[in-house]
C-alpha cells in the first residue's frame, strides 16, 4: 500500500513538472538573461565610455545617417544572387577567427560562404565585405534566435549593446577591437549598411524585433585612433 502510495507522488509530480516545467522555464528565462547582463553593466567606467563616445559620434557623425537610400527588394542577405562569387580560400576559417562582445554575453567563430546558409554555423563573413583589421566595411551577419543564452554564438542579445562597447574580432595573427559608434533599425532591403566606406569599420547585421524577421538591427564600430583611445 505504501509503495502504491509513493509510485502514485511520483507520478503526481512527474506530471506536475512535465506541464508546468516549460511554463517555468519560460517565464524566469527573461530574468536569467537579464541579470546576467545587468551584472556586467554595472561599471562605471562602461558608462562613462558610452557617453564619451557618443559625444565624439554627435561632433562626427557618420555620412550614412543623413544619406540613406533603400536599394531594390532584395534583404541584404540574398543580395548575393546577384554576384558570382567563388572563395577559393576560406581565410578567417582557416586563421580560426572569432568575435566577442563580452559586455552582452557574445562569442563565436566567423565563418565563410556564399550563401546565407552559412549562418547555420554561426557568424557570417558577408563575401563582398572587407577582412578585419582591413580599411573599409568588414560586414558580419548572425541569426538573433537560431541559439539562445546561455550559448553566446547568437546575436541575440545585440539589441542591449551601447555605444562604446567594445567588439573585438581575434584569429590566431592578431585581435582587432572595434568601438561601437552607433545602432539602428533599418529596412530588409537596406543595402547602405554593406556599402564600402573609407575608414575603418565594422558592421554587425541581425534579425528584429526578436523572434521576427521584420526589419534589422545594425550595428556600426570603429577601429581608429580617435575612439581606440577611449
């Protein structure tokens, strides 16, 4: 009888967990993820660098902010159709690249390919974009959800970066930092955020809002004297 008794509580709250489990986990993930990036926003040295280089990006504005022009119907990300490209070498595959963003929980290996595809395993070299550490757009895309936090190869906690983060890109030659200078939200179609540029600069393209593909989130970095000394 006893026995009837306990195989019966288990099963009670086997069920229990097996209904209300997923409900749990649903509602307290949102606070996980929150906290843990609260624990590395709290600095006071972080937020006096945002506001500094927020100031030095008001004194010199990017070009792109007042000359936008919404390009064809094609997403930034299909736009390759359009180009017969062929990697004969994968580069930052083979120098083991990756990219962190320490203060919002991102790390993960940069991959190269031809199609959009290559998000699947993790971040996107776009194939028309410069290389790290080079003059020009080194443009960088990422799936928001395809993995979630804990796992930091997902952008999805970029919607919390700030301005003057830092965004370092490493391989087994070097390690490149980049200070953000600015986040937006922009049409599919944008292709301004992959033009060339002439200075040093990285872009960081992902989904948005969360869990759509609506519209997309970018974020634009600096690798030059002027925001490497804050």
């Amino acid at each position: 009888m006893q026995a009837k008794t306990i195989s019966k509580t288990i099963l009670t709250l086997f069920l229990i967990l097996f209904v209300f489990g997923p409900i749990i986990v649903f509602l307290a993930y949102p606070t996980y993820n929150n906290l843990l990036l609260l624990k590395k926003e709290i600095s006071t040295y972080n937020i006096a660098k945002e506001k500094t280089v927020s100031l030095l990006a008001q004194i010199a504005p990017l070009k792109e902010k007042f000359n936008e022009e919404i390009l064809g119907v094609t997403s930034i990300e299909e736009s390759l159709s359009a180009h017969n490209i062929v990697l004969d070498q994968k580069i930052l595959e083979d120098l083991d690249t990756s990219l962190t963003i320490e203060d919002i929980n991102i790390h993960g290996s940069i991959y190269q390919g031809v199609s959009s595809k290559t998000m699947d395993k993790g971040f996107w070299h776009f194939p028309l974009s410069q290389y790290p550490g080079e003059k020009g757009n080194v443009v960088i895309i990422g799936h928001r959800f395809l993995n979630i936090p804990p796992a930091r190869d997902t952008f999805y906690n970029l919607d919390k970066i700030k301005i003057g983060d830092e965004i370092k890109v490493k391989h087994i030659e070097g390690e490149y930092t980049y200070i953000v200078v600015e986040k937006k939200i922009v049409a599919p179609n944008d292709m301004s955020t992959i033009d060339k540029s002439e200075d040093y600069r990285l872009t960081l393209i992902t989904c948005t809002p969360l869990w759509t593909s609506e519209k997309r989130l970018v974020v634009v970095a600096k690798l030059d004297k002027l925001y490497k000394k804050v």
